[in-house]
C-alpha cells in the first residue's frame, strides 16, 4: 500500500480530479457554493467523486475556543463509500461555529456526518449537542448511536444571508459536541416551489420557499441504490427494500439510460436522476379479480409531525400513451386521483414528473404510508407506478437558536483555527486517498439541460473557470398521439403568420412579452404571446402553463389553440379576438358604446367564465388579475376572460407581476387581499364588482384629472350606490334605457361584491344569477322586481368546492350546481375534466393561494 506522496503531487491529483468531474457534465448544474468540509483532518479525501476538503486549511471559517482534531482507530468504520469521512471528527469543548461564505442566496443543502468513536478522553458516543444555523436548529440533544453505524443528516435550507454559520453546542455535562464532515451546495432555486397541496384538510400551503426541511426517507422505487457520484446534486436515494410491504404483485420496470424525455418533462434531472426516474414499481392488478389492491410503503417518521412528500412519476411501462390511471395516497388521505401521466406529457411516454404534497400531522404511531391503487375509473386499465419518493420533515425543531460568530473580518483562507490541535495523520488514510483518487470514474455525460453553467466555481476554496456550452437544439417532438394534447406549432408557421413577428402586428404587451396577432394561410387568425427571453419565466411554468390552460376549456375563456417552444422559444398561441377589449368599448375610444343590454350580456359571459375558474376544477383557480382589459370580445361580441394563469407563474415572474399589479390593476384590488396579503376567490369577485360599475359608468377605475373624492371609481360609485342614486352617475349614453328595477338589482349587485371582507362577498355563481336577474328584470320590466333574488339565491349550496370526476360529468345533474356545462366549447373540455383532480400539481405552481 501506498503510504506517503508529496503534498505537490495530491494537490495536483485533487486538482485533476475536480477539473476533469466538471468537465464531462459541464451542461449539469453547477453550484454556486460548493463547501465539502473533511473535519478534524489535515488531508482532503476524495469520496463519490468529490473532494472534502480538509477542514485545517480552512475553507469555512472555524471559530472554536477548545476544539480537538480527532481520528479513530483504523477500520473502525468501512465498507460504506464515505467511511474516509467517518475517520477523522472535530470535537468540541465549548460553543464552537463553521462559517460559510455564500456567493449565492436561496436553497442550499447542508449535510452532516456524525460517527461516534473514542478518541483519548472523549467518547463520542456519549455526545450529546444541538446543532443550529442563525435561523433554524437543525439537532436538539442528539446523541451518535454508539453502534459502528455513521449517522447521516440532510437538511435543504433557504439562506437568505451572505454567511452561513453552522453552531455546535455541546450540552451534556463535560461532554463534547463534534462533526466528521459538513457539505453545504447550493441547489437549483425552483427544486421547492413555494405553494404545495395539503392533504388534510384540503388546501394550498404557501410558504414553502422560506421552509427548512430536513430529508427523513429519499427513496430510488424499484431500482437500486444511487450513489452521490450518480446524482446531479451528490443525493443519495435509497432501495425500497425495507420500506416496501410486500402485499400486493408488483413487477419492477427498467428503462434504458438516457433515453428518458426530459427535454418534454415537468420534471428536471435536478429534480431526480435518470436512475431515479429510469426505474420503478409497478403495481400488478389480476386480470381475473375484481379487487383494487394498493402498492404500499411505509415509513417510520415522528409522530404528529408535518412532511413534504414528493413522489416522482415517469411512465417507463406503457406501451401506448393513455393507458396508465392510477391514484396516489398519503396515509388514508388522497392525493390524487385518476392521474394520467400521458397527459402531463402532453401525450408523450417516459416524461418525468412529480406531484408535492404536504401532510400537516403524521399519523400519532409514528408511521407514515405511501399507496398507490389503480384507478377506479378504468377497469381495462388498471395498473399504478411510482418511481421515486422523497419525505422531508417541515418545522425540524422548536428549540432556540445558538450562534457562535466568527470573529469580525475572519477570512477563511487564513484558517482560523484557534486552539485546534492538528490530528495524527494516518498514513492509511492518505493511502486511501491516493486509492480513491485512481479508482475515480468518469461521470456519466448527461444530456444538456436548460441550465446556464459558465460560471467561476468555487471548488473546496479553490476556483476552476467551467465553461458552460449549451445545446440549444430543441428537436420538436411528435408527441406520438393525435388528438387533443397535440397542440405544438411550428416556429416557421408563427413566423411566417406574424411576418417575422412585425411591430405591426403587435396588439399587446404585457410582463410576459408582446402579443402579436398572426395570420394564418388559410386566412384564420391567432393572437400569438412571444415570450420575452429575458422574462423571468422560465420553461417549467412556461409548460406547467400550457397545462393549466389547455384543460380550460370554455366559452368564456379565451382558448389556448398551441404552443411553440423550438429554438428556446416560449409561445402560446391563443383565438383571437376580434373586437378586442371590453374596456376600449366602455372609453377612451372613439367606438360605438355598447347598448346597456349588450353591456349585461358581457358581464354574464364573463361571469360564467369566472365561476367556471373557481367551481369547474376540484381546486378553485382565481384569475387575480379580474379587469376591463382582460376582458375579451370575438366578433360577436362575446365575452371570454382572458390571462387567466399568467398572473400566478412562477415567484419572480410574480414579483414583477406584483409591481405591475400595483401600477396596472390597481384600482381593482381587494382591499382585504391588499391588507392581509390573503388570496381568495373572493378577490376576484371584488375586482368583477369594480368592473360592474366601469361598464355602467364608463369612466376609468383610476382618473386622477378628477376631483379627489372621484378618483377612485369603486369608492366614488359606492357612495352613491348606498344613497340609492347610482343612477345619477351611470353612463349618459345609455341612461335613458336603463330600467330602474334592473339598475336597482344591479347596483345591488355591485355592492355585495364590493363588501369589505370577502366573506360578506357573493360567490361568482351567485353574482352570475343576480346578473341574469337583471337582465330579465331589464327586458321583463317591474313585475319581477319585487323578488329578491339575492337573498334566494344566496341559499343555493354554490360555495362547496367540488370535485368534478368524469363520473360525475356524465351523469351531471345540472340544478346541483349552477355549472353551465352547456357553455363549454368542446368535448376536450370533457376529457381534460377527467384529470381535473390530477391537475393540482400546475395549479400548485400558477396558483399563488387557495382559500
Ligand atoms: C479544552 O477542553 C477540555 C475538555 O473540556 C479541557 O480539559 C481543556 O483544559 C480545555 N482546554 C482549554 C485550553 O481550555
Ligand atoms: C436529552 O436526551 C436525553 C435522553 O436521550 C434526556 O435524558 C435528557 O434529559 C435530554 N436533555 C435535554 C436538555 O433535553
Ligand atoms: C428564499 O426565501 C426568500 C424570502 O426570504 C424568497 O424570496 C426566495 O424566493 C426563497 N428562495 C427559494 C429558492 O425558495
Ligand atoms: C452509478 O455510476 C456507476 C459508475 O460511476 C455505474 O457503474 C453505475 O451503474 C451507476 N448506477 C446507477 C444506478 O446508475
Ligand atoms: C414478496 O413476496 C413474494 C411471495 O411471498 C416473494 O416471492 C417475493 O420475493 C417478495 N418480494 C419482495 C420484494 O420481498
Ligand atoms: C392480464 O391479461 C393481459 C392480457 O390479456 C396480460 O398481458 C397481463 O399480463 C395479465 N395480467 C395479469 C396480472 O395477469
Ligand atoms: C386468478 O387466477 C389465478 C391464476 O391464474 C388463480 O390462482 C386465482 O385463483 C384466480 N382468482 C380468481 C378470483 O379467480
Ligand atoms: C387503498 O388505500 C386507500 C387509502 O388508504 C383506501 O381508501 C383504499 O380502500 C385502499 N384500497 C384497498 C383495496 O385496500
Ligand atoms: C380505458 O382504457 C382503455 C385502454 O386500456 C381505453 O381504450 C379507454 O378509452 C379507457 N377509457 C376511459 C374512459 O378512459
Ligand atoms: C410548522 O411551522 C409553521 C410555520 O412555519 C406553522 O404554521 C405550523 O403550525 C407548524 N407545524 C407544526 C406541526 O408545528
């Protein structure tokens, strides 16, 4: 065995090492920070494929008044392929901190590797001590198991502080607090999305993003243990071996590497690997009986504590698309039914996915259960898979934070070490260093990935400069299945269509990029939304989009005909409407003015889409962004509700929606969304009143070239309403048509959706019968007038949220619901209802909060 080699020589092999490991997946993430810390070590080790870096030549920053480099006896700990980091500990006497210099915000993980050994007085396994960053404790009163097992924590963490300081605390009496080895990476910022689904009680969890998690089970289903050296984020994910009850037949299913559809997934290689997705369980339904059985895991967990669990789907098993619908549960609770993983493909096999769920409180055992069952809709084909599984613990623990600061002006590479006394190098060790570092292979070459990565990359305090070349090539593919999902369009046909996407042809801009209307050759025409590359939408909620908005399919809701994503594209292609806004029709037009009859029939159309957003899918979607301007009209003027979705997209989009909101919706907010920050259904009802009121006044929502009291069209108009003279204000041009009953109901209308707490608020089904109230109360005359609808109405069940199954579709029981399935524009409506209860996963993402 080898025993020494010059210092020169393993910095050049550690050097080689690491130029080479990013040189071959130089498309894959890089990490901004990439901190691997060998504690209590005066000699880096290679491990996976990396180099830890020994903690003596300081790459973080120890600040510790009585801290021992310590190493355990030879062999101690082998046969796992990170034991050379289990060799060596550092160990505490006292309060004692790293500090991590972060070049980047945002996720990270934080990983750290305890193994309990002696070493001259101290004995480890004795240890007890908390663990805690400046914001969260991540151990309380751990103790090392004081078999030879090495324990293993990985916490994912927003930091939102340029420095990272991990703090030991020794707690017992005398005893120490220690650490073998401490890795903190930074991770894609959109791994944890920050609205996840909640099980029970049914809901929408916002806040993910700033929530600590700490990684209790990652679990490769079906396929084999995935090594550090194997994952884009140095993950390990775990067999299902000891999780798996074998109680039903299962089948394990394999795909060939790099073959899976990723460039068409929802789901990255960051998200989960190839060997994750590549491989899976399958569940086994006899042909000949009639039972339903469900493939089932289960975890040991703390009890009532609350998880993200994240299941990670790719249909690697089918043969033809369509075929696969199954449902998914945490514990007794479902989290999706009927979820069709074509679909999610847009009609393509082996695409990855995943779907998030949050279980509040585990259950009081302490057992936590993962089942998959088949679909109780189709009996032909009944089947489930899963291939991956991640559950991570929320609010890690209660106790209070410690910090042990370094001292002002610290820098690392001057490695501060005070009092540490440098521990016996082994010349064993460097031999297996020397081992690890011949015995290095090559990492897979990874397909590229949308990712950017030239960047400089701190590697272990060292810098290599990693020249990102991205393949930009997006073959279009065919999606392998005719019919609904197929809504991909060719570049050239846009481009041609637009002439070359000609400022001419532009009929809007928003925060997304420029609307262009295009011409088809067979003379049909298209509003086409080119995405600004320098938009900070990215491909995910660009799809996720496409999702949302091709199972929305109504009346009156502008369709989404297709989509272009060649060439790094983002288009979305959707009818055009013809007469353009209801608001250019209302003022600052020279158009016509709309008949007041007119006026109300657009108002109930665009009512009827609305409730159609809020009550057609098991979760309520809410439009956020309710306004004249969003409002559509074809040539019929027929109203269709526009830009629904857009407005809920990913977080930065959001921000500079959020800006955009304030500046171009404003004078449409709900007070109550504006003060508590809440969203509900119930703010778009708000927004629809104000816009009411803008189609019976004809007037801007916000005129500041009025008088102070007028500016506002909502607080102006109310007052009026209140004191029973909005007939005072409404629009001159139509005055004299106006039939006092119909403007008695509607200005009664106006004011429940105005109320200052969304409670007091209608629904939209209720708004939508009030407004047809109307309408008949105009053409009818004064002989209705003495029914009070509202309050009739407001007694109708329509504020249960419900779940819309195919089932319940074909045997649809319109006076139940105030639904008007009539008005749905085609049968897809239909079938893209079937996933309604599936498709949480892209409302989850372009929804930014469910009541
Ligand atoms: C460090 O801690 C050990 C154990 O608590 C103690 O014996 C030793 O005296 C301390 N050394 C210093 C310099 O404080
Ligand atoms: C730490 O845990 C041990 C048992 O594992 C318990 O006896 C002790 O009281 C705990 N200490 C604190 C401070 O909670
Ligand atoms: C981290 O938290 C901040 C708020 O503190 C948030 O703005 C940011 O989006 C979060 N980052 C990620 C990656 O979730
Ligand atoms: C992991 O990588 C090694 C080579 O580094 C390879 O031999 C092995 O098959 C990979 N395992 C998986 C599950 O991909
Ligand atoms: C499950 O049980 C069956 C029969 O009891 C056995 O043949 C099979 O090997 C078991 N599978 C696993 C993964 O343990
Ligand atoms: C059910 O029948 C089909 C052919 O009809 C066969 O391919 C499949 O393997 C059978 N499944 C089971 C679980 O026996
Ligand atoms: C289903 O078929 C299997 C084998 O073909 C047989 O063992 C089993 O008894 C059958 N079950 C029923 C309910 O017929
Ligand atoms: C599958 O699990 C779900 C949730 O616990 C349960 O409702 C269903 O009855 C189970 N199916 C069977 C056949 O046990
Ligand atoms: C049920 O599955 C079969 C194929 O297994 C398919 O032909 C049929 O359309 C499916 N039915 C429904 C309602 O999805
Ligand atoms: C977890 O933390 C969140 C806030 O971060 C809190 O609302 C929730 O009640 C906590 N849950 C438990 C089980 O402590």
């Amino acid at each position: 065995m080898e025993l020494t080699r010059p210092l020169a020589l393993r910095l050049l092999l550690a050097l080689s090492v690491a130029t080479w490991g990013f040189g071959t997946c130089r498309a894959a993430f890089t990490p901004a920070d990439n901190y691997l810390i060998n504690c209590g070590s005066t000699i880096n080790a290679a491990v996976d494929g990396r180099v830890f870096v020994a903690d003596s030549s300081g790459p973080a920053i120890l600040t510790s008044p009585n801290s021992t480099a310590a190493t355990a006896s030879p062999n101690a700990v082998s046969g796992f392929d990170d034991a050379m980091l289990y060799q060596t500990a550092r160990i505490f006497a006292s309060p004692s901190s790293y500090a991590f210099r972060l070049k980047s915000r945002g996720r990270h993980f934080v990983r750290l590797r305890f193994f309990a050994f002696k070493y001259q007085g101290y004995d480890l396994t004795t240890a007890a001590f908390k663990v805690s960053t400046q914001d969260v404790v991540l151990l309380d009163n751990f103790t090392a198991p004081s078999t030879s097992s090495p324990v293993f924590k990985e916490y994912s963490l927003n930091v939102t502080k340029d420095m990272l300081i991990l703090t030991f605390v020794p707690l017992g009496n005398g005893t120490p607090a220690f650490v073998n080895a401490i890795e903190v990476i930074s991770v894609p910022d959109d791994l944890i999305t920050d609205s996840v689904q909640i099980v029970d009680p049914v809901g929408q969890y916002l806040g993910m993003s700033v929530q600590p998690l700490q990684t209790f089970f990652r679990i490769n289903v079906g396929g084999p243990k995935v090594t550090p050296d194997n994952d884009t984020l140095w993950r390990t994910w775990d067999t299902d071996q000891s999780s798996f009850v074998n109680s039903t037949a299962t089948e394990l299913a394999t795909f060939p590497p790099g073959n899976l559809n990723f460039q068409n997934g929802l789901a990255t290689e960051e998200d989960a690997p190839d060997s994750v997705y590549g491989t899976a369980r399958q569940l086994l339904v006899p042909n000949n009986t009639s039972s339903m059985p469900n493939m089932t895991w289960e975890f040991d967990v703390d009890a009532r504590s609350s998880y993200l669990i994240r299941f990670h789907f790719c249909d690697i098993v089918s043969k033809a698309p369509y075929q696969l619908l199954f449902d998914v549960y945490v514990d007794s609770w479902s989290v999706v039914k009927d979820l069709d993983l074509s679909d999610k493909g847009l009609g393509s096999l082996a695409v990855p996915y995943y779907i998030d769920a949050l279980l509040p409180s585990s259950d009081p055992s302490g057992k936590l259960s993962v089942k998959i069952g088949p679909s109780a809709i189709n009996i032909t084909a009944r089947d489930g898979i899963l291939n991956g599984l991640e559950i991570m613990k929320m609010n890690i623990s209660t106790g209070s934070v410690v910090v042990v600061p370094p001292p002002a002006g610290a820098k690392s590479h001057l490695g501060v070490i005070l009092g540490s006394v440098l521990g016996v190098v082994a010349a064993v060790i460097i031999g297996i260093v020397i081992c690890f570092l011949f015995r290095r292979k090559k990492k897979p070459q990874r397909p590229p990935t949308r990712r950017t990565s030239s960047s400089w990359t701190p590697l272990n305090g060292l810098s290599f400069l990693t020249t990102g070349s991205r393949t930009t090539t997006r073959t279009t593919l065919t999606s392998g299945t005719s019919g609904d999902t197929s809504y991909r369009i060719p570049f050239v046909v846009l481009q041609d269509a637009t002439n070359h996407f000609d400022e001419q042809m532009v009929i809007g801009v928003g925060g997304f990029g420029k609307v262009y209307k295009a011409v088809m050759q067979d003379g049909s025409k298209l509003a086409v939304k080119r995405g600004n590359q320098k938009s900070h939408q990215g491909l995910r909620e660009f799809r996720t989009e496409i999702e949302l908005l091709s199972g929305l399919r109504h009346r009156h809701l502008v369709s989404l005909i297709g989509y272009c994503d060649e060439h790094n594209e983002m288009i979305l292609v959707y009818e055009y409407m013809e007469k353009g806004t209801l608001k250019s029709h209302l003022y600052g037009s020279d158009m016509p003015p709309l008949s007041w009859k007119k006026r109300l029939e657009i108002c109930i159309g665009a009512a009827r889409g609305l409730h159609y957003l809020h009550t057609g899918f098991a979760k309520s979607i809410i439009h956020r962004d309710v306004k004249s301007a969003n409002i559509l009209l074809d040539e019929n003027l027929l109203a269709k509700v526009s830009d629904f979705g857009l407005s809920k997209v990913g977080p930065e989009f959001d921000q500079t929606h959020v800006s955009t909101a304030v500046k171009g919706s404003f004078g449409y907010l709900d007070p109550e969304y504006f003060r508590r920050q809440k969203l509900t259904d119930k703010s778009d009802v708000y927004s629809f009143g104000v816009v009411l009121l803008e189609v019976i006044c004809a007037r801007p929502v916000i005129d500041p070239t009025l008088p102070r009291d007028m500016i506002n069209l909502a607080e102006w108009a109310i007052k009026w309403q209140k004191r029973g003279e909005l007939d005072q204000i409404i629009d001159q041009r139509i005055a004299g048509t106006v039939r006092p009953e119909a403007l008695r109901k509607f200005g009664e209308t106006v004011e429940k959706c105005l109320a200052e707490y969304g409670v007091e608020r209608p629904t939209m089904g209720d708004v939508l019968w009030n407004l047809e109230f109307v309408l008949q109360l105009q053409e009818a005359g004064p002989d209705m007038s003495n029914i009070d609808s509202m309050n009739q109405i407001s007694e109708l069940p329509s504020n249960d949220r419900r779940v819309v199954s195919s089932l319940e579709l074909s045997t649809a029981d319109a006076s139940r619901t105030p639904i008007d399935y009539s008005d749905m524009s085609t049968s897809n409506a239909f079938s893209q209802l079937v996933n309604a209860e599936g498709r949480h996963h892209q409302e989850r993402a372009t929804k930014n909060g469910i009541a």
